[in-house]
C-alpha cells in the first residue's frame, strides 16, 4: 500500500493543451476537516486507508497542498441542458488534479469538485456546500456496491468557510475518481465550434486512452460510438431495475465511458412511480423516471451529431438504432433475476410491466418488495407482500402466473434466496437517510454518515445491529424535494 507521497502522476489530458482546458489552482477552504473517506476508492490508487487519519489528507483535499506533479485544470465543454444547447460550459467548481497511475497501470482522474472559480463559473462562486458533497459521495459509492457503473469518491471534506445558496451553508469539497471526465459535451464543444481539427485531437485521445480495441476497426471513431451505445443501453437498464433517478441527464452530464456521473438531484424510488421527478426544477418532468430512456437516446443522438465529420450520417443511424433493443434485453434479464428467474420466456416483458403497474397502483415500496419476495418460498413470499396491494384480484393472478413460473423452472428454495438477495438489496441509500447524515455532519457530527457509507458499502448482506436502515421511510422523507443548487 502507498502513501500520499508515492502517488505516480501521469498528465495525459494536460497535455493536450489548453484549448481543452485551463490551467487553475484550487481556492484553500478554511479549517479543512475530514468528513468521510472511502478505503474502497483508496484502494483504486494503492492508497493505504490509514493515509486518511492523516492532517495532510484533509490539506490535500482541501487546496491546501498539492502533489508536486499534480497540474490542476479546468476542462472546457458544451452541452444541450434541457435540451436546450449550451455553447460553453465547462469545470466551473471543478478541476481534474492529474492522472493517477495505480500499480495495475490503470490511471484514474482526480477530479477536486468545489476547488473555487475557474474561467468556466458563469457568475458562480466555484464552492460546492457540505450537504451535495456527501450527496454525491453516498451515491457514488452507493452505485459501485450495487454493481452499477459509476464515478467514484474518494473522500469529502468539510470546513468553516461560509457559502451561500437558498441559506448560508457551509463549503466542501469532493475528490472524484473516474477513468476519464470527458462528456458528450466535450465532443459537442469542439464540433459546434467548427473547430474539428480539435475535434479530432479529442476523439483520438479518447480513442487510444480509453477505446483502444476500437483502433483496429475499419473506422475507430464508429466503433467507438457503437461501444458508447452498447455501454449506455447496459447502464440506464441497470438504473430503471433499481429504480434509480438521475435527475439531470443533460448531454454534459454523460460520460464518455457510460457510467452514472455528474449526481445532483438524485433519488432512488421509495414507493414505486414511474413518473416520479426527483430534481424540483424539472418543471416539464423532461427527467422524469419513466423518460430517462428516451432521453439516453436523445443524449446518444446529441453526441452522434458531433462524430458526424468522422462517420457517414448512416451509420451513426444504424448505431443509434441498437439502443433501444440492447436497453430492453439488458432490462429484462436485471429484472429476471431480480424476480429470481434463470430462464426467459416469451411473455416475461409482460409479467414485468404488469407488476410495475400493480405496484404503483399500490404505491408498493420498490426495493423492499424484491427482497421479502425472496425470504421465503414463493407460496409464503406472497402472501406476505399482498398487504402492500391495493389491485388484491389482479394482484392474485400476477402471484399466480409468477409462481407457476418459478415452479416450471423447478430448484431448491434455499439457492433461489440466495439469488435473489445477491442482486436484490437489504440497504438502500434513501433520500431520508442521507437527509439525516447530513443534518448531523452539519451540526459537525460525522459519525451518522461515516456509519451509513459502511452499511451501504455492503448493501446484499444483513448486518447486525442495522435494522433501522432497512425500514420503510417515513412519510416527510417520501416527499423531500432535492434541487440543483450545491
């Protein structure tokens, strides 16, 4: 294991130059303190988890310190935010420290968020405050032990420094990790500002750093976009079966590599609504639960437009074609196996969409279904979650169509639970959980929220003494509105 001192830097996006970014340095925050660290992210730098007792940990994360080889910058895109094109956006309270190169040889981008103005703020001050950090920490961590692909965070850290938002708050930073930052946006910068020699410069980057195997195809930057595609359509299945809300899917909030990124007003669904809106600024429901699809599509074809000086309209089409029936192969296997069924049938699109519309006809808690669906044999698994029924006829016959299913695939009940409660979490990161970390943390109390990152760093397996975690929310914490302001 290293220490912070041993960290090996290897700039590659730096070097591109700065017409793709701006060199900057973070603003200090005052009297940095350690919130909360995740040994799990460390682990991706070799980093030894004891590194985070230490005072210059917090220095680091803070603006205090740098790394010698660290060479902080603001990243300049473009994107389309509700779907409305914006010429130049950018790392406004953002900025990509360096590349990180583990001992596997992999790198990881150490992106500071909350480091001060940069040349992309638009008016802002640069801060993010203490309650979206731990936000973002939560959720990231969160995704990555539920197996969904994500950024990651590293550690928060608090301070005395005052920002305002709807209220006075108090300032933090974020430390990110991801293979890369760049966004849909970044392609969309570089081609809408007929710069596509830059646009060049990008894709060939992105190609040889991240999409090496698409080198060898007749045209790499189309085999690019068809891994892009591929990796999209996996990733929104997996956040429509956990019904997970991102919030803001505009195209600078996509990454290129197809992991959830960018979490602002998200939320995953207590009681199951296909229409929910998690982002109170979403006035026209453009994010809305049920549309996150569409828009993944929308999004796709935004970033399509920017490849076009490189790949025949065509065939960005037949790409983009794939999307939709790559999304629902993938979605329907996640929500096979989160009924505990190992075999497709015809009819298993229907079975799913009839049990979606019972449950939220019932206002069914969505996460806590699955798993009590699979504590026992299906007989007794039924019986026990008809109460949260309302349709109990049509209830009735879905429960009896399912258990002649699982019947027809036949096994033992003992490894069907098993199954079932690998992919079907005890823990969940609710809305009201993190409400309450967070009040804690800004009474200065972290203990609250160091204690639900460990729970739900183990979200499949029943941990003593947690119980309180596993309840239903009460019903304030159905209702808490989360907004973009951080």
């Amino acid at each position: 294991m290293k220490a912070l001192a041993d960290l090996v830097f290897d700039n590659r996006f730096a070097r591109l130059g700065d017409v793709f970014s701006t060199p900057v340095l973070p603003e200090p925050l005052d009297e940095p303190r350690l919130v909360v660290a995740s040994p799990a992210a460390m682990a991706l730098l070799d980093l030894d988890p004891a590194e985070a007792d230490a005072q210059v940990f917090a220095e680091l994360f803070s603006g205090h310190k740098l790394w010698s080889d660290a060479e902080p910058r603001a990243m300049v895109y473009s994107g389309h935010q509700f779907g409305v094109y914006n010429p130049r956006l950018g790392d406004g309270r953002g900025l990509l420290l360096g590349e990180v190169v583990n001992d596997a040889g992999e790198h990881w981008d150490l992106h500071l968020k909350g480091a001060g103005q940069t040349p992309y703020s638009r008016m802002g001050d640069g801060r993010a405050v203490l309650r979206s950090s731990i936000r973002e920490f939560l959720a990231s961590e969160y995704m990555h032990a539920l197996g969904v692909p994500t950024s990651r965070a590293l550690c928060v850290t608090g301070s005395s420094t005052p920002v305002w938002r709807e209220r006075q708050e108090t300032g933090a930073m974020l430390l990110r990790l991801a293979p890369s930052h760049v966004r849909f946006g970044h392609f969309e910068y570089f081609y809408y500002s007929n710069q596509h020699e830059r646009l060049r410069e990008l894709g060939e980057h992105v190609l040889a750093c991240h999409f090496p195997e698409c080198q060898a195809a007749e045209n790499p930057w189309a085999a690019m976009f068809r891994e892009i595609v591929e990796r999209n359509a996996g990733l929104i299945a997996q956040w429509q079966a956990y019904g997970f809300c991102h919030g803001v899917m505009n195209s600078d909030n996509m990454s290129i590599l197809g992991i959830t990124f960018d979490y602002g007003p998200y939320a995953f669904l207590d009681d199951f609504d296909a229409n929910h809106i998690c982002n109170h600024s979403d006035d026209s429901g453009r994010y809305s639960f049920s549309n996150q699809v569409p828009i993944a599509h929308w999004n796709l074809a935004a970033l399509a437009q920017a490849l076009t000086p490189f790949v025949e309209v065509a065939l960005l089409r037949e790409t983009l074609d794939l999307f939709l029936p790559l999304f629902q192969a993938h979605y329907q296997d996640l929500m096979r196996r989160r009924l505990g069924l190992t075999q497709a049938e015809e009819g298993d699109a229907e079975l799913i969409e009839r049990l979606l519309q019972l449950m939220q006809a019932g206002a069914v808690d969505y996460s806590l279904f699955f798993r009590r669906l699979g504590e026992q044999a299906p007989a007794e698994a039924l019986a026990v979650v008809r109460e949260d029924f309302v349709d109990l006829s049509g209830f009735d016959q879905w429960a009896q169509e399912y258990q002649a299913r699982v019947e027809r695939e036949g096994g033992e009940q003992s490894a069907r639970r098993t199954r079932m409660h690998a992919v079907n979490p005890l823990y969940m990161l609710r809305n009201y959980l993190a409400q309450n970390a967070i009040t804690a943390a800004e009474q200065g109390d972290y203990g609250p929220v160091r204690e639900l990152h460990a729970v739900l760093s183990r979200p499949f397996e029943e941990q003593p003494g947690m119980q309180r975690y596993t309840e239903r929310p009460p019903e304030w914490g159905k209702r808490l509105e989360i907004s973009c302001s951080s």
